[in-house]
C-alpha cells in the first residue's frame, strides 16, 4: 500500500509562492515530516517566525534546513513540543518564542487576538486590505472598511498599514477541541491558498493590470517571473534581493507596532546585506 502526505493539500498542488520551495521534490519521508509539521502550525500567517510567507515554508525550513522549532510565536509552547516529539531531537525540549500577550492557564498558549477597525476613524485608504493574509477585511476606496471577526487569525499584518491607527487589537475567550482546532486550521489554510492563488491569478491578468500594493503581491509576481530567460546569477540575485527586502519590510512593521533591540539589531544587518547585493 503507498503512502500518502498527510495535508489538507498535495504539494503538487500548493500556491505558485511556494513553488521555489520543491516540495513535492522532496523524498517522502521529508514530506510527511513537513506535512505533519504544518498541521500542528496554528495557520494564522503572521510571519513572526521570520517567514513572511507563512507556516508552510516554515515547516519546511525546520525539516530541511534544521530551522529551530520553536519559532511559532501563537503556538506557544504546546506547538512547540508537539513539533519537538515530530523532528525527534536528541537536544533538550526548547522554550517557545515568547509573546507580548500573556499565556492562557488552560490552553498553554498566548492570549488570542482578533483585529476591529474604528469604523469612525477609518479614512478608506484600503491599505489593509492586502495585508490581511485571509481575506477577512472589506471595504472600497474612500469607504468604510470592516473586519468580520470570526475570520481573523490576528495575525497583526494589518496594523503597521494603516496610516490612521485605526485598528486595534481585542482579545477573545474561548476554549476549543483539539478537533475543532485542527478544522480551523485547516480552514485557515484553504484561505490563505486561494487568497494567495487568487493574488497570482490578479497579478498575471494582463486585461486587468494594476500595480503591486503589497509585499506578498511583490514576492509573488517575483515568483512568476522566474521563468524569464535571464541569468543563473541575476536570478539568485534578483530572488536573494526580494527576500531580504521582504523580511526587512516584515521588521519593519513589527517594529512600527512595537520597539525590539534584538529586531532593530536584524533590520540593520539585513538592509546592509541588501545594499552590498544590489
């Protein structure tokens, strides 16, 4: 009998931004392990692993690249050593990354968060509308824009976009299943994808053309061009740039949020590395 990944999608089948990951390239015991790994990632796509594009090149990174698991700042510890039981290292059990809300007694994870807009306040610049990685904000230029709760990851990524701090942060209460859990997150996920799908589909529409207003919209359209007839070295060069100036553009919005030396430290080395490449 074969065996199959265990993910919501195949590999084969993921978004055109992952494409420069291989995955479905990878031998299958590697797949299984990236597979079960991006099951247990809570999905929101908040990038405060340092993966702008979200869980799944995480899990790959932990798999392939021997990136630390315990990046997953919403997951929190239990997200931690359920990926630590996964990789099955012969290291001590490592704390996870630290939150700015406080961990909830019951769940072992940090307080969630859901993203409102002050609805008075809102200005209708839709700035945040590409940011949010699901989709779960609407609204036309020069109208008011709203979030519908129950579709936020709180993620974040809309906040640092908004040029009039229109939008705030609330907690939420609740306690789920772990099955409930997982439906979520799977859910999530199929958002995130055909957002992400959808983004590409907008981008490479040329009876449609408009201009790139995000940085996923940027590093997807960067994917897409991949196929030009250009140079092996201006190719690494050009990718090697448009990840650099994503990550600093991701340290730059979370510190617009909220000051980290250690962040500050990151942004200034990376716009060096940026400015020694181009």
């Amino acid at each position: 009998m074969s065996q199959t990944v265990p993910n919501l999608l195949p590999f084969v089948e993921l978004p055109i931004l992952f494409k420069p990951l291989a995955l479905d390239q990878q031998p299958l015991d590697i797949q299984q392990k990236i597979a079960q790994i991006n099951e247990v990632l809570p999905q929101t796509q908040c990038g405060l692993c340092d993966h702008p594009d979200g869980c799944l090149p995480y899990a790959a990174a932990i798999v392939i690249n021997g990136e630390p698991h315990n990046k997953c700042v919403p997951g929190g510890q239990p997200v931690t050593d359920t990926i630590g039981q996964i990789v099955q290292t012969n290291n001590p059990p490592l704390i996870a990354a630290k939150s700015n809300w406080e961990t909830d007694a019951i769940t072992g994870r940090p307080q969630e968060m859901r993203a409102i807009i002050r609805e008075a306040d809102c200005i209708g610049c839709t700035k945040c509308i590409p940011a949010c990685p699901v989709d779960a904000i609407i609204g036309t230029g020069k109208h008011m824009h709203t979030i519908f709760t129950e579709l936020c990851t709180g993620c974040e990524l809309c906040i640092a976009p908004c040029p009039v701090d229109c939008i705030d942060l609330v907690p939420i209460s609740r306690q789920i299943s772990a099955d409930i859990r997982q439906i979520e997150q799977h859910d999530l996920q199929s958002r995130y994808y055909h957002h992400l799908n959808r983004v590409a589909d907008s981008l490479t529409d040329s009876r449609h053309a408009k201009p790139v207003v995000s940085m996923m919209e940027a590093k997807i359209n960067n994917v897409a061009a991949q196929s030009l007839d250009i140079s092996e070295a201006d190719a690494k060069s050009t990718i090697a740039a448009a990840k650099l100036r994503t990550k600093i553009k991701k340290l730059e919005k979370q510190l617009s949020v909220r000051p980290n030396a250690q962040k500050q430290s990151e942004l200034t080395a990376l716009q060096a590395e940026l400015a020694a490449l181009v």
